[in-house]
C-alpha cells in the first residue's frame, strides 16, 4: 500500500466528524474528490475502511486499524512541523556550548539559568572545551558556541567581544610577596603554583607570563573548584593566578590579597566564537547580550 499523510488526515477527520461533507469542509477539499480519494486507498487496501450504510459514517474493523496508525504518525508529523517552524522563526534549535575557560562555569550559570526561561524550545548543553579542541569541533558543527580568550582567523567563524578581565595575583595576607605592588615573573621561582587541571598552554599565567619569560615555578598543584584554591591560597598552601572578577564573585575569604601581574598589568579578553551563519540567529543573539549584561554585573563587584 502506498500511503500518504492526507490518508490519514482523511481516516481521522472522517471519524471525528462523522461524514464525509464536514471532514471535507474541514480538509478544504470537495466531497467528491474526498470520496474518490478513499475509493483508491481501499482498491489498494483491497478491504472497505467504512461501514457505508450507517449513520454517522463508521470506520470498519480495518479502517479502525489505520485510525490507529493516524493518531500514532500524525502527532509525530506535527510535532516535527512544529519544530522545523520553529527553526525558521529562531525560537528553537540547539545550543552546544564549549568553554576553555575554566573559570567560567561560575559566569556562564547564571546567564544559562536566564536564557532558558526566555527561550525553552533550544536544546542547551556544555562541554568542557579544555578535554578536546573546540574550535575544530565548532566547524564541524559539533558544538556551536565556544567560550574562548584566543581569537583565530578561521573562515567561517565569527568571534564576538564578551567581555575583558585581568588576570591577577593571589596569596595569603602574610605571604612575602603580599608586601609587592606588583608580580613579576621571577617572583614564581620557587612558589607553590595553584592552578585549574588544564594544559598549562591554556592558563593566563604561563602563555601570557612565565612562557615568555622563560620562568618555571617551584611546583603546581591542580585543584578543580576555585573556592579549594581560595581555600588553599589563604592557608599559605600556595600562590594562585586567577581572573579579577572570579576573586571578586567568590569572596571566599579576607585572608588573602590580590596583585596585578606586572607594573602595566595584563588584561585579556573573552569572545563568543561561532560560526558565521549562525551569528544573527535570535536565540543566539539573546545569549550574547545575556552574557554581556552578566560580566557587568561581574565587573561592577
């Protein structure tokens, strides 16, 4: 048999409607061309799908068989329209979001939190981009927004500026360097290094200081969430390099102080990467501006 969608359109209007003439009215079609489309799906079928002579019209016992294909298959093809119209109109799709940025699991929360109640039909899921290499999965439509602080030229990818931080030296209250204005690289000799479980190439302080200045601390321990580095920082367990704001969110304790990493200080910048014909989509406009509104928030701590 060779069936069609307005098969079984026809089998269920027909069956809720009672008659042939209020189902066509309802399918936008006339009675005779309704007539002659169930003729041929009952030549195909080779059995009568209605019981003629009653009143309502009835389905028989093998019409009663595709009314329950219909009632399965067309909430289905409806759920699908649906979704596809939501993809043309931007208000569904999917948001697969790479951070290499560790730090920024703290920032991106809250901004998640508020983007799903104005847009709950997009699929939002993260992955931590510092296990495999984002921007490649980013072209492969793997992911489709990277959280990231080293713009490339890659064609077909599209960075947009979120917002700029300040790496910054931390250490307990009575730590030596606490007396320093501020960090130099030379000052990490011999210092217990505290740092996110990432590649060091990744982290602020190694490709932006001691990688360039050639300077290799005295030790590091990798610890995962920033209020154990807090923690460890202000019990003099060690030295810690992390982004003004995260210093400012958390507030862990007054028992360390903050430095800037050398006389000028470093700043850095954190971008949205995503792939060009995606940039102007509604819901991924929505959560730029979300991010933007919320590093504000951040900076003004």
């Amino acid at each position: 048999m060779h069936i069609e969608f307005r098969h079984l359109r026809t089998i269920k209007a027909i069956h809720e409607l009672g008659g042939l003439a209020r189902a066509a009215d309802q399918l936008n079609i006339t009675q005779s061309a309704l007539s002659h489309q169930i003729k041929g799906l009952e030549d195909q079928a080779g059995v009568e799908l209605f019981v003629r002579r009653s009143k309502p019209m009835k389905l028989s016992a093998a019409g009663m068989r595709l009314l329950r294909l219909a009632e399965q298959v067309l909430p289905q093809v409806e759920a699908l329209q649906a979704e596809f119209d939501g993809l043309r109109a931007g208000s569904s799709g999917r948001m697969h979001i790479a951070i290499e940025c560790h730090a920024c699991f703290e920032w991106l929360f809250p901004v998640l939190e508020g983007f799903r109640k104005s847009w709950p039909d997009v699929d939002v899921d993260i992955r931590p981009g510092l296990a495999f290499d984002a921007l490649p999965a980013l072209q492969k439509e793997e992911v489709d927004l990277v959280v990231s602080s080293d713009p490339e030229e890659i064609p077909g990818v599209t960075f947009t500026e979120l917002f700029d931080y300040k790496p910054v030296f931390v250490a307990a209250s009575s730590h030596p360097l606490a007396a320093k204005p501020y960090i130099e690289a030379e000052d990490f000799r011999g210092q217990t290094l505290i740092t996110y479980p990432v590649d060091r190439a990744r982290l602020d302080i190694f490709n932006q200081l001691l990688i360039p200045a050639k300077v290799e601390p005295g030790s590091i321990r990798q610890v995962e969430l920033t209020a154990v580095i807090l923690l460890l920082v202000a019990s003099n367990r060690g030295v810690a390099v992390l982004p003004d704001w995260v210093v400012r969110e958390v507030k862990y304790s007054s028992d360390y102080i903050t430095r800037p990493l050398t006389k000028k200080g470093i700043t850095r910048r954190l971008y949205a990467a995503t792939r060009s014909e995606d940039v102007e989509k509604p819901f991924m406009r929505e959560l730029i501006r979300l991010a933007k509104v919320e590093a504000q928030k951040l900076q003004s701590l």
